[in-house]
C-alpha cells in the first residue's frame, strides 16, 4: 500500500515511521510513505505557506497555492483510486473499521493541516473525506497521520509477527480488548486467572469473551449500545455484573 502525507513537518513524520511494526512494515515494502512539503511548492523567496484569514481574527490559515499544487502533486504521484483524505478536528472519528476498510484501498492521500486549518474550498474541491482521531485540538494533523498510518500499516498482511494478532484484538468484534497476563503466576499477592493456566481452550475464549464484554460495559457503553449481543453474550456479561458486585461491593447493573 502507499501513502503520501502532505504536511510542513516531513521530517516529524519520517523518524517516527522508522521503529517497530510499522517501520519493518516499510522496511520490507510492504508500505510506502511519501511526503509533500507545501514549502517546496512556494513561489516567494521566504517560501511563505501561510496567511491570514478573511474575516479577522486570531491565527493563520494555510496557502491556497503551495498546499493545493503540494496535493495535486501527492495525487499525480499516487495509485488509481487512492481517496484523499483531510485531518482535522471536526471530521469523522477514525475507528478500526475505517483502517480495515483503507488497508483495502490501493492508496491514501493524508492532508495534515498546521495553523486554524486550510481554505475550505480546498476541502470541497480537493478531499474525498475528513477523519479526526479525538475531540480535542491539536497543533497539527501530523500526529494523527502517524496514528492514521500506526492503524492501517500493522493490518496489511505480513505486517505483524502473527496474522492472529490482527484478529484478536480491540475494536476487532466491536469491544475493547480483554486482560493479559504473563509470568511471573503471583504478583504482589495478585494471581494470574486460574483460567488462563487451566488449558481449557473453550474455557479460556468464553473468559476472554466475558472480559471484553465487562470491560466495554465498564468503559465503553456506547460501543454495546451500537454494537448489540447475543443472549450467551447477555448471559456472560451478567455474570460478570454479579461477579464484580461481589468483589467490589458495587450495585451498578
């Protein structure tokens, strides 16, 4: 797969995208990252990629010029039916299911934006979609391309150590991921489930089920709500309401 980042710190992003899965991901060609600099694409001596907004107020806005001709640039270099896509705050939330749904696509076109953002005609004209990676401001869309790309770079096959790993997951069924524990089997007086030490394999998936019910229940509402359960699902998380009432003393249902 390839990506291209448009953005004025490249440099942020190509030494993070060196280490770990991602890095290997890139190393073996299983990825490509390329960057546009909207400075390299400034006509002035002082390669100016800001200005100010129409209307007044604090901040800066983006140049038209260098940011449109830097994306132009990006598209013309990209695959067939790659989708340009614009990080901001107020796009949709990026969720797992949309970095399954990229990981399928032949390419990504992420437009990282600095200052109080880009010229909105730029959006209209230029962007297929706008994704944000959380409801607060950040002082740039570098940081959520690299989460953007983290999430999408580990999911292309051959990407991560076990093709399980992408399976078994957060967000992969829809909860939030279940306990893990490793050695050593008592820590602090806290033991290991006795479960996970049993080598029942059914006993062990309908745990590790329950768990990530519990935990979505506890800590994630909205994704049940929106995702919805079987009655054995309803079942489980009902023992898990029951035991954690008997542990913590807590009546909440």
């Amino acid at each position: 797969m390839r990506i291209a980042v448009v953005s004025l710190f490249p440099v942020m992003l190509r030494e993070a995208l060196v280490h770990g899965v991602v890095g290997r991901a890139i190393e073996r060609g299983l990825l490509e990252v390329e960057y546009f600099d909207p400075r390299d694409y400034a006509t002035d001596a002082h390669r100016t990629v800001d200005d100010r907004p129409y209307g007044g107020g604090p901040g800066m806005v983006l140049k038209v010029e260098p940011l449109r001709s830097a994306l132009r640039a990006a598209m013309a270099s990209a695959p067939a039916g790659s989708r340009r896509v614009y990080l901001g705050a107020d796009g949709r939330r990026f969720e797992q299911s949309m970095a399954r749904e990229a990981r399928e696509w032949p390419g990504l076109i992420l437009v990282a934006g600095r200052y109080e953002g880009i010229d909105e005609r730029i959006i209209e004209a230029e962007i297929d979609d706008q994704w944000s990676i959380g409801d607060y401001v950040l002082t740039g869309g570098e940081l959520p391309a690299l989460v953007v790309i983290d999430a999408i770079g580990r999911l292309l096959p051959g990407a991560l150590g076990s093709a399980e790993s992408a399976v078994q997951e957060s967000f992969t069924d829809g909860l939030v991921d279940w306990p893990h524990y490793t050695r050593p089997p008592s820590l602090d007086g806290r033991a290991v489930p006795a479960v996970l030490a049993s080598g029942d394999h059914a006993a062990i998936q309908r745990w590790r089920l329950q768990q990530a019910l519990g935990r979505t229940w506890l800590r994630r509402p909205e994704l049940l709500q929106r995702r919805g359960m079987s009655d054995e699902e309803r079942a489980l998380l009902e023992e898990f309401k029951i035991e954690r009432a008997r542990r913590t003393g807590s009546n909440r249902r």
